[in-house]
C-alpha cells in the first residue's frame, strides 16, 4: 500500500516584492520541496518541478480551470474581480468546441499570411532606430513593433497608455488583492469604459482576427458574447507576453556577444533563440488550477476544492529536465518548454507570438552587428509576470 504524504509548508511569500524581481530563489526551494508544496502565506498548493507540472497541465479531469486561473478561487463569492475568460477557465469538452474555432480562425495559414507585412514593420522600425542606436529597447523597439503587427492583425483599438493599464490590471489580479493589485485597479479606472467598448463589433477593423470572431458568432460557431469575449482575452494577454519575451531575449543576447555573433551567421535559428529566452524569463510565471476532488501528485496527498499553483518559471528551470538550465543557449534544444503553458490550455497565440519574434529578431539580425547592453536593465514588478521595465541598448550597426 502506498503511504501518502502531506505537502511540504513554504512559508516564503512567491508575491512578495523582492521575489517578483527576482524568483529564481524561490523557485529553488518550491522544487526542493518536492512534487507538491504548501504556500502557507495564501494557503494554496504549488508545484515548481517539471514532471509534476506536466502532471497538472495535462490532466483536466482532477485539475480545473473553472475555479479560475488565478490565485483567488472565482467559484467563491467576492472573491473574482472580473468575468470568467470563456476560452482559458472552461474544461473540455466546451473547451474543446470553442478552442476548435478559435484554431481556424488562427490557423497556420493566417498566420504565415502575416509575415510579410511582420518583416517590413520590423525592417521599418530597425532602420529608423539605427540612426540614434542607443536605445531604450522595451519601449523604443519592442513594445513599438508588438503595438504595430499585433493591433493590425487582431484588427482592435489601439491607445498605448489604455493597453498598458489593462495589462497591468489583468496580471495584477491574477494574484492576492496586494499594493500592486491597488495600484494597477487605481491605474486602469480611466481606461475601463475604453477597455469595454473596444470588445465591441463596431470598436474591431473588418477583416482582423476579431473580426473573424463575431463572424463566428453570427454563424453560431460560438455562443452569442462569446465574440466579445474572446477579443477581450486578446486585448488583455495577446501583448504583454510577448513583449516580456521579446524584450528578455535582447537582454540575454546584448549579454552574449559570441550567441549573438552565432545568430547573424545563422538567422534562421532566430526563433530558437526567442524559445530559450521564454524559457529562462518565463513570461506568465504562474497558472493556476483546482482539485476536482482528493488525488495524489508524486505520492502527495491533496484535498479536494484546493488551488493548485503550477509555476511554470520554476519548471522551464528544473535541473532534472534541462542542462544548465540557468544559462541561456540560443542553440539550445527547448521542446516541452511551459512558456505557453501546456495541456488543452496551452497558449492560443503562440503562433503569432513565434512569427512575431522572428521578424524582429531577423530585421535586427540583418542590420546590427552587435548589441550591447548601455545601461543596467530593470525588472517590473507583476504579480503575474516576469517583465523587463527598462532595457538600455547600443545597437552597432554593420
């Protein structure tokens, strides 16, 4: 008979400031706890390692998303501060019909359709920012192009400060109602009625993604508001991520003058090069899910209606699944990284973000002999999210 045993307590706060700038300690102790840890500071299960994750993510039947995939539990009252995300906190099989339209709507095609266009913007903007080449690489490159190509694509309004304070209020709630959470929610209130009227038909460019969603809605494809909603879910998490990706792989590489060197004299590894940067600075560094009833992990026993805390930060750094994972490899082979989470619910958009990443890498690639880091960088503070606030750059043109 197997002998169950109770998660390990960790009394380590994951939302505490000093471990959203940096939680790579954190992340040590979670995986050294084993398969299964308690965070008592919010009473909630959390795995770090990489085999329980995959565990978790993959098997819906004993792990939910319809509590929410945030830290507050949404089937409980006052505790969601927002409507459920009809494409990431359903189980299937709704999930399954609706992701089904979703996935032609962005399928591989489309996607390939816009990579034409992704290069030219991003040719555009490198040429432009090579004439003063000492920039502020978050703001200046990265959030420039993503705030071109994405907004063209899904075809939805664009206001750079309502974006921002949308961001940061979506992040911010996934996690316990904290200053940052205050804050973001005191941010975003001008925004609100920008925010709700942009999920509107007549707020999207005919044509875009969102488009194509009430499309599908009028076909009854997808249940009438579901349109709505599905532009909402990218308006809130389609940039931000990307953004966070991006901007952690030029870090990376302005570090690495010999990966970078590599890179120029193979492009076409660009999106490999982007793939480990998601892995070392995971963008979305913690999901959640919740026990359907009581089950086991790695010989832990859990109860039933219980938050499970999948860090997926600390998973794309597990020892047990990757060499040197707190090194950056551009060359490194990064398969079954959980940087688009995984399971039915992996990301929706990975396709973009990958195509994205691959036109700016590959404009910069063209141009730039090398980049070098012109100033220290600094992270942001997310209670979701690991994102670079500033970025100093030199960019040597060839």
């Amino acid at each position: 008979m197997t002998v169950l045993h109770s998660p390990s307590p960790l009394a380590i706060d994951p939302y505490g400031m000093d471990v959203l700038l940096d939680p790579y300690p954190f992340h040590d102790e979670l995986r050294a706890a084993g398969p299964v840890a308690h965070i008592t500071a919010h009473d909630v299960y959390a795995v770090g390692q990489y085999e329980a994750a995959a565990a978790v993510l993959g098997d819906w039947k004993r792990f939910s998303t319809t509590g929410g995939i945030g830290l507050a539990d949404a089937r409980k009252p006052g505790a969601n501060f927002r409507p459920l995300n009809a494409l990431l906190e359903v189980d299937p099989p709704d999930h399954a019909r609706l992701r089904s339209v979703v996935n032609r709507i962005l399928s591989p095609a489309t996607v390939r359709g816009w990579r034409a266009t992704m290069e030219h913007d991003a040719a555009q903007l490198v040429d432009r920012l090579l004439q003063d080449p000492e920039i502020e690489a978050v703001e200046d490159l990265v959030e420039a192009y993503i705030f071109k190509v994405f907004v063209d694509a899904v075809g939805v309004r664009f206001d750079r400060d309502a974006i921002l304070a949308i961001g940061a209020m979506s992040f911010n709630q996934s996690g316990p109602p904290n200053a940052l959470f205050h804050e973001a929610m005191r941010r975003v209130q001008p925004y609100l009625q920008w925010f709700e009227d942009s999920q509107r038909r007549e707020h999207v460019k005919p044509g875009g993604v969102a488009w194509q969603f009430f499309l599908a809605e009028d076909a009854g494809e997808i249940a009438p508001g579901i349109a709505s909603n599905l532009t909402r879910t990218f308006v809130r998490g389609g940039m931000d991520s990307t953004i966070a990706g991006l901007a952690s792989t030029l870090m990376h590489l302005s570090r690495s003058p010999s990966q970078w060197q590599w890179l120029r004299e193979q492009p076409s590894r660009a999106r490999g090069a982007f793939e480990e940067g998601v892995r070392m600075e995971t963008p979305f560094q913690v999901t959640y899910r919740v026990t359907t009833g009581e089950t086991e992990l790695g010989g832990v026993a859990l109860e039933a209606g219980r938050k499970v805390g999948i860090f997926l930060g600390a998973a794309n750094r597990d020892p047990l699944r990757w060499n040197d994972p707190h090194g950056y490899d551009a060359a490194r082979i990064t398969v079954g990284h959980m940087a688009f989470g995984g399971g039915d619910h992996n990301c929706i958009g990975q396709m973009m973000a990958r195509l994205e990443a691959e036109c700016l890498l590959g404009a910069l690639l063209a141009r730039v002999k090398s980049i070098e880091p012109a100033g220290a960088a600094t992270w942001r503070p997310v209670n979701q999210m690991r994102t670079l606030d500033k970025l100093p750059l030199r960019l040597v043109p060839q």
